[in-house]
C-alpha cells in the first residue's frame, strides 16, 4: 500500500512539474509566433487550384 501512496505522490510531483512548465511558457510568451504571419502570404491556397471555374 505505501508503494501506491509513494507513486502517487510523485506522480503528483511530475505532473504539477510538467504544469509549472506550461505555465513558465505561457508568461514568457514562448507561443508567440511572430514570423508566421509574415511568410503567409508567400503561400499558394491549395483550395483556389483544386476548384475550376
């Protein structure tokens, strides 16, 4: 019973690891794509060749 409890809390201990991580990525604005929308333009639509008038 005690190895049951033990993983628990170390899953626990990951998972709130793995959580301060995602938290730490959001703040320091690590999802922010700057160079995306500039290089969009440059891409043909696949959906205006596969459509004849």
């Amino acid at each position: 019973m005690s190895v049951m409890i033990l993983h628990i809390v170390v899953s626990l201990i990951i998972a709130l690891g793995f959580l301060g991580a995602f938290i730490w990525a959001i703040k320091t604005n690590q999802y922010d794509d700057d160079y995306s929308p500039s290089v969009l333009i440059l891409f043909d639509d696949q959906e205006s060749k596969n459509q004849k008038p």
